[in-house]
C-alpha cells in the first residue's frame, strides 16, 4: 500500500514535535539542574544513567503492550496519544521545578526524570513501529524514514536555535522562569503535532504482528545480528553527539564567554541546526545518487570525525573566541550528523525484513522499541560521563550572588575542550570499526530480502 501526501506530511509533523520535547530534554536537563538549581553534575549523570535501567526493562515491555493493543483505532494512536498527553505535562514539570534544596531536590529531579523517560517511552515506540505497519513498500519504508528522521532534525533544531534565547525574554534575567515557560510552550506543539500525526496515519489492512514475551523478544533481537550492530552503531554515534551538546553550552558560558555568550551559543547552535537539516534534505540524498548507504555512512563518521578534528586545533592554539573559525567544523559536525539519523533508521527499517527471513518472525515492536532506547542511553551515557568530567576538571557552574559569571581555572577550561573534542573522536572511531566489520545489509542485499519476502508471501 502506497502512502499518501497527507500521511507523510503527519508522520513528518509529529516527528517535529517529538524530537523539540526530546531535545530539550537531553540538551537542557544537565544545564538546568546542575548550573541553575545546582545539584552536582554527578549525580544528575547518575540520575539519568539509572533512569536508562528502568527503561531497559520498560521498553521491550512497551513494544509487546504496543504488539498485543487491539482497538478500533488501531494498535499504535492509542499509546501515541496517551503517551503524548502524559509526557507533556511531565515535561513541564521537570522544568518547573519547586524551590527545593539539598535532598529534596535530588529526590524530585529522581522521580521526575524516570517518569518522563517512561513516558517518552508510551509514544515514542509506536511511532517509531508505524513505519512497516503502514507501508510494505521498500521505497516507501526508505522515504518515511527518511522524512521522518529530517523532520526530527527540524525540531531539533528549532530546539537548539531558540531555547536560550527564549529563555532570556520570558525569563528576564530569572533563567528558571524562562526555562518554565519555553517547556509549557514545547508542551502545546508536542501535543498538537501527535495527534494531528495520530489523526491522519491508517495501519494497513489485516494487517498482523505477531507477539513474545520479554524473553523471547530478547532472544529473537540477539538473533538479528544486524539489529544488533546497527543498534550498537546508534549508541556510539549518538554518545558522541550528546556529549558535544552537553558540553558546548559550557564552554559558550565559561570558555568562550562575554556578555554576548548566549547570542554566541545561539548562533552557533543555529548554523548547526541548519547544516543538520541541509545533511538529511540535500547532502544525503545527493550522495545517495551516486553511492550505495553504506559508502554514505562511511563518508557521514568521516565528516564528523574531520569536524571534530579541526574544532581541537582550533581550541589548543587559541582560537576560542573567534566565533567564524568555530562554526565551520561546527557545520562539518551537524551536517554529518544530520546524514548519520537518516542512515541510522533507513539501516534499523531494513533490518526488520533480514529478521523476518532468518527467524519467520516480523519483529518491528522489538526493533524499533530499541531505537528508542539505545538512543535514550546513549544520552544517558553521554551525560553520564559529562556530569562525571565536569566534577573532574573542578567545573564550579553557576554565577556568583552579584549575578557575575564564575571565572574557571585554565587546567578546568583546557579540560572542557578536551571532553568535548576528544571523547568524541575515540567513540566515532569505534562506530566505524564495528560498523564496517560487521554490517552486512547493502543496497543489494536490502533488495534480495525484500524480494525473497514477495516470493514466501506469495506462495
């Protein structure tokens, strides 16, 4: 069954929405408990590494409940509404956080935490499962993924580009005010832009999805070895990426620092906003003329790693206030990025089929209830090691009681730069390793399978 323009417009609409309530989460969470309520980078790294625990268990719980639901509005709208709803109002909440100190504190941002990563969970599974359920078209499949994961750059970035500055006009100086505000306001688009997505898909006709336990799902994903490498694959590259984003807001406020620092970070985060859509919607599909996804992927971890590369020498030979320099392996690092979200969803779609041909299984729940976690943990990781580096090289955060911006020491800035360059680079180099090593789903590859699938379909 073909997809319509309506159908492709909502699952791109909803993707928009999804990712600014993501983003704003994994980009803003460690800034705002750390450097504006402050708790100790640590323990909010702690927080959410324990957080991505739970949700190991709560997302394959997630895919069967998604696999069993029987409804007049399908398997998927259900949990996609009612996890929209939830979360947002969760968001909210973790962003308004009451005057507590010490304990208390550290209690709240615990429970808050985990409640929205259980939440993201209700909704973010069943869109992610939509894909092979709406469409069998490979070329279909390959599009939506492709819009989708575009249209997840676009509130990404909207996300990146705007939230400080926002924070500034409705918080006037008062950042947790601000921050309280632009969460209420991503609420309302989040909720919007999933039920119109909600509204406007059609689950295929008799359409069916077969069910496992816990066990037998964990047991039929370790038998997917592609899933595995391309899961794994996500992690490392999205490790990487949360690491930079964590840091950067860091190094904008402290390193490269003035009064101008927020318009600066703003900027920068702008340009990268843009080159990471530019990524999905021109650099991808022009090289994909040309090249097969595999080569694309290679040329995608060699751009990040060159961007990464460039941003180092810049920092150790003094350019750190010059903001031009910066943005230019800043835009080799977005753009690249923006390529690997694509790759990442076209290669986990096409590993579905290859499931389903070595195990007589079609196990999408389980596959793309994965996406959502790994993609989960490796900002939990990345935040994590953040929060752990940051104690390390003795970041202070926060601004004196005159509102004046604590200076750090050179030893904790060259520190900072280091994190956030370095770490980065070694975790691409072993995406790549693993990937080229391991995968095995060419185009032609992806071609055979889904042909071998016609062929049993039609016996």
């Amino acid at each position: 069954m073909h997809l319509t323009l309506r159908q492709k417009v909502a699952f791109g609409v909803g993707a928009v929405g999804k990712d600014m309530v993501y983003m704003l989460s994994a980009n803003y969470v460690m800034f705002y408990y750390q450097d504006i309520l402050g708790l100790s980078p640590s323990f909010v790294g702690l927080i959410l590494m324990i957080a991505r625990i739970f949700d190991a268990v709560n997302d394959p719980f997630m895919g069967i409940l998604v696999a069993k639901t029987k409804s007049r509005f399908g398997r998927f709208r259900p949990w996609l509404v009612s996890g929209t709803v939830l979360n947002a109002l969760v968001l909210v909440a973790m962003f308004a956080a009451p005057s507590l100190e010490g304990t208390g504190l550290m209690v709240f941002f615990a429970v808050i935490y985990i409640l929205w990563g259980t939440t993201y969970t209700m909704m973010d599974i069943p869109y992610w499962s939509m894909i092979p359920a709406i469409t069998d078209t490979p070329k279909d499949t390959e599009q939506l993924s492709v819009i989708g994961r575009t249209c997840a750059g676009v509130g990404s970035a909207l996300i990146q580009m705007l939230t400080l500055m926002f924070v500034g006009i409705f918080g006037g100086g008062n950042d947790r005010a601000g921050f309280r505000m632009v969460a209420i306001i991503v609420a309302v688009i989040f909720v919007v832009t999933e039920v119109f997505c909600a509204l406007s898909i059609r689950e295929r006709d008799g359409e069916t999805m077969q069910t496992a336990s816990i066990g037998e799902m964990f047991r039929a994903l370790f038998a997917n070895d592609q899933a595995l490498v391309v899961v794994l694959t996500i992690v490392l590259i999205n490790t990487a990426l949360w690491l930079t984003s964590n840091l950067v807001i860091y190094f904008f406020k402290y390193d490269f620092g003035g009064e101008g620092w927020r318009n600066s970070y703003t900027l920068f985060v702008t340009v990268g906003g843009a080159c990471q859509i530019l990524g999905m919607m021109i650099v991808y599909p022009l090289l994909r003329r040309f090249l097969a996804n595999t080569r694309v992927f290679g040329v995608a971890v060699g751009m990040s790693i060159t961007g990464y590369a460039a941003l180092l020498l810049l920092l150790v030979t003094g350019n750190t206030g010059v903001l031009t320099l910066l943005l230019i392996p800043g835009a080799l690092v977005f753009a690249a990025n923006g390529m690997l979200s694509v790759l990442t969803t076209v290669f986990l779609s096409n590993s579905v089929d290859y499931g389903e041909l070595k195990s007589g299984r079609r196990d999408e729940s389980v596959i793309f209830s994965m996406q959502t976690f790994v993609v989960k943990a490796a900002s939990g990781v990345a935040v994590f090691i953040a929060g752990l580096g940051l104690d390390l090289i003795g970041m202070t955060g926060n601004s004196d009681e005159e509102g004046e911006i604590i200076a750090q020491s050179a030893s904790t800035l060259t520190g900072l730069r280091l994190l956030m360059t370095v770490l980065p680079m070694i975790v691409l180099l072993c995406a790549i390793v693993l990937f080229v090593r391991r995968f095995r789903l060419t185009d032609e590859v992806v071609r055979q399978n889904a042909n071998a699938l016609k062929e049993r379909g039609a016996k």
